[in-house]
C-alpha cells in the first residue's frame, strides 16, 4: 500500500551541512486528497516540497512522485506538477497575462488550453491583466502565482506556505478556493504554520525540526493529547495563569485566546473530579468568575504535547 | 492617566488614494495594544506615520509624547521597533548584534555590556552569545530582536507581526515576554494575523479600508458583535471589504 499514492517518501533524509533539514521522513499522500504538512519554520516544509518538485536530492531514502522518481525521472515529473513556492517567484517586469502566458508556454500548453481550470481565480485578477506583477498587492500575488502553477493542468499541486502573512479572512477564501480545486480531482500537498488551517485538510502531517510527529486526519489529532484537557477562565489573566502554574499538579499550562488549556498530571483521577479540584484551588486565590470546563483537544495541544513543550533550542545553550 | 500615544484623525493619502482615513487612537502606559486588519488594509502606512518614517498628509500623532511630524528624532529616540523579517543582522554573532543596537541608540560602553548580559542571561542564550543570528531558530530570533528592541529601555515598543511563523510553544513564551514588558511599564504595540493572540491584548482595534472600524477590549468586541471570539468578529468585518475590494 505505502509504495502507491501521488506522492510516497520513503525514510527520506536532507541535510545542509551540520543543519538536518529532514530526519528520516515517510509518508504517502493518496489520490484526490488536500493533504497539510502543518508546523513551524525550521520543521523541514520547504526543503521536503523541493524535493518532490525535483529541485533537491535527498541524501538518502527514497521519494516517487505520480510514481515516478524524483531523482531518475524528475523531466516527467516536472511536466505533470504544479508548484507554487513560499516566496514570490513569478517575473515582476511582466504583466499578468503575460507571466500566465510564459509559464503556458514553457509547459508545451496554451492560456486558452487551461483556462477553464484556472478561471475561478484568474477571474479575480483579469481586470488587472496589463499590470506588472511586481505592482500587484499580495493577495493578488498569491492568485497570479496559483493561476501559473496551474496552467498546465497537473496532476499534484504543490503549494509551500500560500496563506504565510495573509489576514484572517483572506485565508479562508483561499481554503475555500482549494476545496473547489479538490472537487475537480487534483491531489493539493499544502504547507501551513497555522495550526487552525489544518483542520481544512483530510489529513496533515504534523512537522517539527525535520520529523513528523504525526499523520492523521485532523479530528483524530487532537486525539493524540494524552491526557484530559480543561480550559480554565477568570480574571485578573497574570494571575490565573500564575496560579495554575503554582499548582503541584499541573501538567501543561498554555494560553488559548481568552482562556488558558490546563492539563493535569493525576490521569486516573475523573477530568470532572480534576475540574473541581482545580476550581476550588483557584476559588481559594481570590480571582473572580473562575471557570474550568473539560474541552476536546485540539492541533494545537497536540502538536505541544508531541514537541514535547520544548522549543528547538539553539546550539551550544542548555536546555 | 497618561497617554503614550496619542493619535488625532492621523490621514495619509498616496494620490487619490487614501490609505489612512483620519484615524484616532488613544494607547494608555504600560497597555498591551492589539492593531489588527486586513492586508492593504493600512496598518503599515499608519505605523509608519507612528514610529516617525512617513509623513501624514493630514491629522496629528503623538508617541511618547513628543510630535511624531514636527519632533520624529525625539519620537524615534524613545521607541522600540520589531518587524517580523528583518531586525537583526544574520551575519553578526549575537554579541555583536547587540552592541551594533546598543551603539546606534547611544547607550555607553558599560551600558551595552550590563544590559547586553542581562538580555543574553535573561534568554538564556548564554552558550550562544557567539553565535551567527543565522543560526539561530526563528522563534529564538524573534524573542532576541524583542529584548534588543527593549535594549534602550524606550518608552513606547512597535510589534509588526513578530510571531509569524513561531512555532507554538515559542509563541506563547514571546507573549509572556510582551506581558513583562508591560508589567514594567512599557507600551507594547503589535500587529498579528494570529486571532488567538488578539485576545490575548489589553485593548485593540481592527481596521478595515484605512478607518478604524471597532476598537474596545476583546470582551467589548465580542459583546459588541455578539460573536464568541475575536476571529469571528475580524471576519463579519473585514470580509465584506475583501469582497469588495478583490484584494
């Protein structure tokens, strides 16, 4: 099974130097699916996304793309995929039109030819086809960019960080642009730092200093938190978030929006019996309208708890 | 109650466009300061007129109480400044980072290696006080820029979206690193497209088209919108404006 798919890495490793990129990596996207690498800078996103777009070799272990490989058969798999790179990589000097028309013809294909798959987001950028693309705004950027990878009609699309800087809702109308790029039957490979955008994907791998932490859809990630969750409210915030630390059972204390995630380190105890306990050492601290619900966890405490709540550290520094 | 910035329906047009629309904003001392909105939606340009780099066509701002037009050196002499991409130099050791900021903000020799320690110990980058900036993870980056930034003990610290890209755990030790400078009296400043990290100010507003379109605490916005987090109220906001817009 792990040998088919679109994309299949096997114990894939990168280096640059002293700095491991990617630690051993496998893993294998299937036919039509959205699939997330969800991490931070530094977890290996980009150098993983080159590879597949045959544009680095991996020291070691092995990648296929569209079932081929992307060391012996990169011409073939340059021709079927669509790559869209974190930085903005399109001619700044030439116009819309004519950077869609340069990357159609560079592909063997025609403006005309793709239109119809690109028309959804080109649409909202056409009015400004005489203008250079280095003047757009960002957001038109990032369309003109989807429109190029797009062109040539690929089989896998690939996109490294498109949604990094962009506000709020930007981001969502951009999720949803993939969802109908998705129903058209394209498999889409997407990188994200935000946590929250994972759950847009039928399945992430979760990416930290050069490993996977995980893969699975995104409910069953949260699955993964390994003890029961509560989200503790009250005021004054500097000293709620005190007070739990202070508590000698305390697991993990992490901010989340209004509230603070608290876990507790008594996992046998009954999260409604935790909640109590927590409630009445609070109640004792004078802090008003203390609150402490049991909550699913969600990516993002997963995503601490697998990193261990430790941040990468730099060299030469104890932990 | 003391104002450290005090902005009076500041307006900046580039041609006929008006990207800052007469907007007023008032930030207390020692408050944490949520400046949300869309992209394009003109908080660059409005932070520029703040921290004295662009000058507004029309309206007043003062930042740690001096003229942000008339009086930009005293205004710059008292701010601190972090943006998300570029605020130290990769090729320069940490050390050497810190003695480049201390330098260019007039701090003494004795100065730059008191609180250069403190900073360093404070970080607990120790082991790496030799080491390139480059080197060192983002979220690492991030919090040393912040305490450079500090390094002068300016009145008044402007944030553009310092966590972008930070991992999780480091982003929340980033806040906790915001809360203390305000615990000491510092004005904190920022910019974020992480909603969550929106709840976690004081105060902010979201702007929307170069006006400022809702400003209050997060428990006030929520109430206000009738929306369960900052997120949903960003979106009923700034959404119609995208729309509209095609940005």
């Amino acid at each position: 099974m792990s040998d088919t798919g679109p994309v299949v890495l096997h114990e894939v490793r990168k280096t640059f130097g002293a700095t491991v990129a990617l630690e051993s990596v496998s893993l294998t996207v299937r036919p039509g699916e959205l699939f997330g690498l969800v991490g931070p800078d530094g977890g290996g996103k980009t150098t993983l996304f080159r590879i597949l777009a045959t544009l680095l070799v991996p020291d070691s272990g092995t990648a296929t793309v569209l079932g081929r490989d992307v060391v012996r058969d990169l011409w073939d798999i340059r021709s079927r995929v669509g790559y869209m790179p974190g930085r903005f990589s399109l001619y700044p000097d030439l116009s819309v039109e004519e950077n869609l028309r340069f990357f159609a013809s560079v592909f063997g294909t025609s403006l005309e030819r793709g239109y119809d798959l690109i028309k959804p987001i080109y649409q909202q950028i056409e009015p400004f086809r005489d203008r250079r693309a280095g003047q757009l705004s960002g957001g038109m950027k990032q369309k003109l960019a989807l429109s190029c990878a797009l062109v040539h009609r690929p089989d896998l699309l690939l996109l490294d960080e498109p949604t990094t800087g962009v506000d709020a809702v930007s981001r969502r109308e951009f999720w949803d642009l993939l969802d109908t790029l998705q129903a058209s039957g394209l498999t889409i490979v997407v990188s994200t730092p935000y946590m929250d955008e994972a759950d847009r994907c039928d399945r992430v791998a979760l990416m930290q200093q050069g490993r996977v932490l995980a893969i699975d859809a995104p409910s069953a990630i949260g699955a993964l938190f390994p003890r029961p969750l509560f989200a503790v409210r009250g005021r004054p915030r500097t000293a709620l978030l005190d007070a739990l630390r202070a508590l000698p059972t305390a697991a993990s204390v992490h901010p989340f929006g209004e509230a603070f995630h608290y876990s507790d380190t008594r996992t046998a105890l009954a999260p409604a019996q935790i909640a109590q306990d927590v409630l009445d050492a609070l109640r004792a601290r004078n802090l008003d309208g203390v609150d402490v619900t049991t909550i699913a966890p969600g990516i993002e405490d997963a995503f601490m708890a697998l990193m261990g709540d430790a941040p990468g550290v730099p060299v030469g520094v104890p932990a | 109650m003391t104002l450290a910035i005090d902005v009076q329906r500041l307006t900046r047009r580039f041609g006929a466009f008006v990207a800052v629309d007469a907007i007023s904003v008032q930030v207390k001392t020692g408050e944490v300061f949520g400046f949300l909105g869309a992209n394009g939606a003109g908080k660059t340009t409005a932070i520029k007129m703040l921290i004295g780099l662009l000058e507004p066509t029309e309206g007043s701002a003062q930042v740690a109480g001096y003229d942000v037009r008339t009086q930009s050196e005293e205004v710059r002499r008292r701010i601190g400044y972090m943006s998300q991409r570029f605020s130290l130099y990769d090729d320069l050791t940490v050390r050497e980072n810190i003695q480049l900021y201390g330098g260019i903000y007039g701090l003494t020799d004795d100065e730059i290696s008191t609180r250069g320690a403190e900073l360093v110990g404070g970080l607990h980058l120790d082991g790496a006080h030799d080491a390139l900036v480059g080197t060192l993870p983002l979220g690492w980056k991030q919090k040393l820029a912040f305490s450079v930034a500090l390094l002068h003990r300016p009145l008044v610290v402007f944030l553009d979206e310092p966590t972008g890209g930070v991992d999780p755990v480091t982003r929340r030790q980033f806040w906790e690193m915001i809360y203390a400078a305000a615990a000491r009296g510092t004005t904190v400043f920022v910019t974020t497209h992480y909603m969550d990290e929106a709840e976690y100010c004081d105060r902010l507003s979201i702007m929307v088209d170069g006006r400022i379109a809702a400003m209050g605490t997060p428990a006030e916005l929520k109430a206000e919108f009738g929306a369960p987090t900052i997120d949903e109220v960003f979106v009923r906001l700034a959404r119609p404006a995208a729309m509209a817009g095609g940005v």
